[in-house]
C-alpha cells in the first residue's frame, strides 16, 4: 500500500507549473508540502476506475498506465553487514497524471508528473537519509517500461532473474540486484484492492513479498556490502481513497518460518478504523489468503513524538488467530521520519513473538495521516 492519497488540486497545479520549467537541473526542495493521503483522492471524471477484478499480465503490467490518476513502484528492505550490522532502504517511484493518456503535440509537453523517494535507514548510528527528485513524464526524464523504471538517473532495470537498484543522492547510494524468490501474488481479489465504498475506492496491486538482496550502499565516502532480503509493491488507480479516510498503517513482515504479512490499516478522519482494512498472509510455498479487518488485530503499545509534536505509532500488538501469530511489530529506531514535500514515517521494523519476547522476523512498517 503506498501514500496517502493522490493529488491535492491546488497542490498538483503548483507542481505542474514547477515541473514546466524544470528540464534537468539540480533538485529545488518542492514547491508545496503534499500530504500522502491527498495522493490517492481527487476528481477523476476523466481517469479511468479500478471497479472489479481483471486479468494482469507480466512484463506487460510493470509498465506505467497512463490512464489511471496515479501510480507506483515501491521498493523496501531490511539488509545487513557481514558483520551483522542493520540498514534499511526505500526506493520508490510516483506517477501523478495531469491528463488521462492524452496524445500530445510536442516533446516538451507532458501528462504526468514523476517523483522518486530514496531513504536509507542507518541501525548503527540510528540515522535516517533521505532524498527526493521530481520530473516532466517528457524529454524522457522519467518513465517506466515493463523492464525498466527510472526518474533521470535513479532507476530498477529487469534483467533475466533479478531487478538492478541505482540510485545516488550525493551522500548516500544504492547498488543493490534483487532476485524474486517468491512469485507475485495478487492482492484482494485478484489484484482487485477495494478501499471505500464507493466505485474506483480501488486499486490494482500486486507484490512480490521476497527478493533476495545483495550489493553496495555508500554511506559519504565508505562503501558497506550488504545483503538481506526486499518487499516490492506495485499499485495503480483513481480516486482510491474515500472521503472519509485519512490515511493508513501498512506493514510489511518476513517471518523467519517462511510466512509473509501484509497488513493495511485504514483510518478514518473521526479516528476510527475503517471497515475496508485489508491484508494478505502468504505461505512459504507462495499461497496467500486474503484477510478482512475482522480477521486481524493492530493495536498501537508506544508512539514517537517527533520535533513538531505529532505522534507517529512505532510499536504494535499483532495478532492473526487463523494464523496462530501473536507478534509485537517495532521500530528498529524511532526516528525515520520522511521531513521533505511528503510527511510520512517509513522504516526498518523488528518482529517479536508476544509471548517470548523472541526476535522472530523483520520488515517495514509505513504510517501516512498523522503529521501536520
């Protein structure tokens, strides 16, 4: 699940004039601070609704759909040292659509607008990188074909068995190959995600819940092999989000007896939780069962504060009675706070038995709607 919700008028007519003018300078800090649930509602007469289940089909369906409002491509990873030293990462890509995959008439011209997010999450010293780019879907600065994804030089390429990661941001790197080690499962009904009530409250979405991960990661001038294992989720749609829902909890969990968790918690403006939360428990054989948000409990045990005063939710009570899990989901660290155009928590998580206290997992959590 990614985002809290696509594109705040005001916000995406202040991005596309900014984005008009930009070709390939050095990143400005952007233009107007976006809210994560914003980029996932808005009017959508003219893009296209996720209404029901259709048949997907890979490569084809890694490439970027042009008639839907909104779209991305979401790389996280728990990974470690030789030595056994913790670090996490996040790479993401976002397609905003201006126009609904209209022909245009000039090599400038543009129907969306792309953003990256690099982050890098440092267990060692609990620091927290982070880095963000934006550009014109023109004059080829960014795109996303069935083996490639890219925002000018940050980008994935599919070779043969595996994803090639590339992204510097000056004072951080990644080089990493990510190899599936479990095939896509669909999320909701065959790919079919629902999130409200109402037609196109939907996205298509998809994830491969293990990639085995090797490489480099530069942190200023030295240079750490690593290696771990990666979550990808992939989710495109219109207006996904109702009106009354305010953000969400994602989590995504590796379970060291082979076992994949994702959890969906959506909130609702009023506080409450939405009926429409969602998750997907995938066996070691690849699996999955779909579960409803009667079919899990989240319950909240410590928040962080961060420098503003908002109160972000960094360790849970997890429970799935069909699964027989009793798990507590925390923060390696509290402090991996997206600070930038988007306010959101996104991190490196560890995964504890309940009733042990025993580290029996990792994985990542992300927390959208709390911040200013």
């Amino acid at each position: 699940m990614r985002l809290d919700t696509v594109v705040v008028a005001g916000a995406v007519t202040l991005l596309v004039i900014w984005l008009a003018w930009q070709t390939v300078p050095p990143d400005p800090v952007a233009p107007e601070r976006l809210r994560v649930e914003n980029l996932m509602s808005g009017e959508t007469q003219e893009f296209r609704r996720v209404t029901g289940p259709i048949p997907l089909s890979f490569p084809e369906d890694h490439a970027q759909h042009p008639s839907y409002q909104n779209e991305w491509w979401y790389f996280t990873g728990n990974l470690e040292t030789p030595a056994g030293e913790r670090l996490g990462f996040q790479y993401t890509l976002f397609r905003f659509a201006t126009s609904p995959g209209q022909p245009m008439d000039s090599a400038w011209q543009t129907e969306a607008m792309w953003m990256a997010h690099l982050a890098l999450s440092d267990g060692r010293q609990q620091r927290f990188f982070q880095a963000e780019r934006f550009a014109r879907g023109s004059l080829g600065l960014a795109g996303a074909d069935p083996d490639r994804w890219w925002l000018r030089d940050w980008q994935v390429a599919l070779g043969s068995e595996d994803w090639q990661l590339e992204a510097d941001a000056g004072d951080f790197a990644l080089d990493l190959s990510l190899t599936p080690i479990r095939p896509i499962v669909l999320q909701g009904d065959n790919g079919y995600s629902r999130k409200g009530p109402d037609p196109g409250n939907a996205s298509r979405y998809y994830s491969i819940t293990r990639l085995a991960t090797t490489g480099n990661i530069r942190i200023g001038d030295e240079v750490l092999s690593v290696q771990g294992l990666s979550w990808l989720d992939r989710e495109w749609g219109s207006s996904q989000l109702s009106e009354e829902q305010a953000g969400w909890d994602w989590f995504a969990i590796q379970l060291e007896d082979g076992r994949d968790l994702m959890l969906a918690g959506l909130r609702n403006k009023d506080g409450s939780d939405s009926e429409w939360s969602y998750g997907l428990l995938v066996e070691e054989d690849g699996r999955s069962v779909y579960l409803t948000n009667q079919d899990y409990v989240a319950e909240v045990e410590r928040r962080w504060t961060d420098s503003k005063g908002d109160r972000w939710p960094v360790e849970w009570q997890i429970s799935v009675p069909s699964a027989d899990l009793s798990i507590r989901a925390r923060a390696v660290f509290d402090n991996q706070h997206w600070r930038q155009s988007v306010d959101y928590w996104e991190g490196m998580i560890d995964i504890l038995d309940q009733a042990s206290g025993e580290p029996i997992g990792r994985g990542y959590l992300e927390l959208s709607g709390y911040g200013e």
